[in-house]
C-alpha cells in the first residue's frame, strides 16, 4: 500500500468484532468502518501506519506514534476507498 492512500478499516487485527472481555480503552474495534490515510508505507511485519480522519482519542483510544492520530494496522484490515 502506498502512502497517501485513503483507506477504510474494515477489520481489526482480522477480526470484526472485539474479544468478550476487551478493556474500553483497548476496544480498537470500535474504529472499524472510520477512514484515514496511510502515512507510512508497509514494514516488514504487514503493517501500515494509518492516520485517522477522526479523533482517535474520541473514542476512549490511545495512539503511540510518532503522527497524531495513527496507528499500526494490518495491511489485510482495511480497503482502499
């Protein structure tokens, strides 16, 4: 996947729907379906860094990196829009 693209997460870490007893506050899957653009190209563990379009932090969410607002997501997890 090239940088720029505008994608849509459509799964988390290949899964659509959060584990039974998931933590608010680590509930990733609460961003399916949101949109952003890939902001670093694929490393060697078949991630992209995806910048949001929403406020990730909206959602009870913690982002670690280096770009506001992104995350490491699993190329296999989202689709090009």
């Amino acid at each position: 996947m090239e940088v720029g693209l505008k994608v849509k997460l459509k799964t988390f870490n290949g899964d659509s729907d959060a584990p039974e007893k998931c933590n608010p506050s680590e509930n990733y899957w609460a961003l399916i379906g949101k949109t952003g653009t890939i902001v670093k190209p694929e490393n060697d563990r078949s991630r992209v860094l995806m910048q949001f379009d929403d406020q990730v932090s909206d959602f009870g969410l913690h982002c670690h990196n280096d770009i506001p607002n992104s995350l490491l997501i699993l190329t296999s997890d989202v689709e090009v829009i």
